[in-house]
C-alpha cells in the first residue's frame, strides 16, 4: 500500500491562475512533509517544507497542513507556464535519517 | 545552488552484466541516499549511507546491489548482476545531517535500461 498519496494525476490551469495539489498520508509516524518540483530531464528540488498545523506561505506558494487527518496541500497563485513541471509531495518519519516517502506526483500544466 | 552530480545520465546494459551508477555528492554533505524510480510509479527509498557504512536499507535494496564511498570519491551504486526489473531512474540525494531542516539535495538521474 502506498504511504503518500496524491491527487489530482494531472492538472491545466491558465496562466495567472490558481494550481491546486492534494496528499495524503497512511503512516501516522509522518512528522515531517515537502513538496518537490520536477522538471523534465532534471532532479526533483524542494519547493518548501511544512512541519507544522496551518498554513506556510513563501512567495506565490502557500503549504497547508493538518496533522491529525494527514493531510497536505499545496497552492500556487498566479501560476506562470515556468510552474509547468511534476509536483511531489514527500513525507519522513522522525526515526532519525531523513528518508523520505513520496507520492506518485501530479503533472501540472500552466497555459499560456 | 550547490548540486548533486549523477554519471552517467542514461545507461543501457544486458542483463547478468554488472553496473555501477556514480554520484558526486555536494561537497561538505555527509549522508547520502539512494533512490529508485520505476516509469510512471513514485520513487522510493533504496539505501542511505554514512560514514562508510549502510545505515538503513529498505526490501527493494536487493542482495545483488552495493554502495559504497572510498576515499571520498564518488558514492557508487553498483548492481550485480542486473535483471530486467532493475530498468529505472536512480537518484542519488545528499544532505549536511541527519534533521528535518537539513539541506538535501537530488541529482539529474540515471536513467537505466537493462534488456
């Protein structure tokens, strides 16, 4: 079973419009979550981490999470076809080494 | 920013043949990881490694896979021999140390294709 889950598979949002994305963990040792960005050819780079209830905003991108459902969002306003790429969402558990569980990531596409 | 060199970026191999996937770490990173990602799935914990030695390794880590870091070179994962299902992108990641804060960091990939 898959620990992270994510949603939507694939996004389109018009230039300047809001991007939407969805995770949800199974493993309630997950203290820790990021989201990654990935464009094609290249690494994933993390776009912001998120460790605590609420909301985190840097910039355009506003990080959402609620421990006690294992739920994490994440919202880019004003998005720009350079956000086109594949988001992931990633989750460790507080065992001491930062390994991370992520999901299987959620393709968004910004039109110009 | 600092980066996460992975050579090469694309292999193909026969299977039964041996690979070894290399990884420069940023320089003054001290845990390094591997990761496994098979097309179209999510990718997935292999091993992580410090100070010369394996610390934690999950199933996927088969009996025919290694890693190891001599003399600060490159942090090498070697396959021996391969199978068909070894066909996947590997990524190498480094990070300063061991919290939730610290910097990590991933490489381009290798992509490897056994047949």
């Amino acid at each position: 079973q898959q620990k992270v889950q994510q949603s939507p598979e694939s996004l389109s949002v018009p230039e300047g419009g809001m991007a939407s994305f969805n995770c949800t963990s199974s493993d309630r040792n997950f203290q820790y979550f990021w989201w990654y960005r990935q464009h094609s050819g290249e690494g994933p780079k993390a776009l912001m981490s998120i460790f605590s209830d609420g909301d985190k905003k840097e910039g355009r991108f506003t990080a959402h999470l609620n421990k006690a459902s294992l739920h994490v969002s994440l919202h880019i306003r004003d998005s720009q076809p350079s956000d086109s790429a594949l988001y992931f969402c990633a989750a460790s558990a507080d065992t001491g080494y930062q390994n991370f569980y992520f999901g299987k990531g959620t393709s968004l596409t910004v039109i110009p | 920013g600092p980066k996460v060199l992975q050579i090469p970026s694309h292999q193909i191999i026969d299977m039964g043949q041996m690979v070894t996937l290399n990884c420069d770490p940023v320089s003054n990173h001290l845990y390094f990881y591997w990761y496994k990602q098979i097309l179209g799935q999510q990718m997935e914990f292999l091993v992580n490694f410090y100070n010369g030695k394996v610390m934690e390794k999950s199933k996927l880590f088969k009996d025919q896979f290694s890693v190891e870091r001599p003399d600060g070179s490159y942090f090498t994962l070697k396959i021996q021999p391969t199978a068909l299902e070894d066909s996947a992108v590997y990524f190498c990641a480094s990070s300063l140390d061991r919290t939730a804060n610290s910097d990590y960091t991933f490489g381009s990939g290798t992509r490897l294709l056994v047949i």
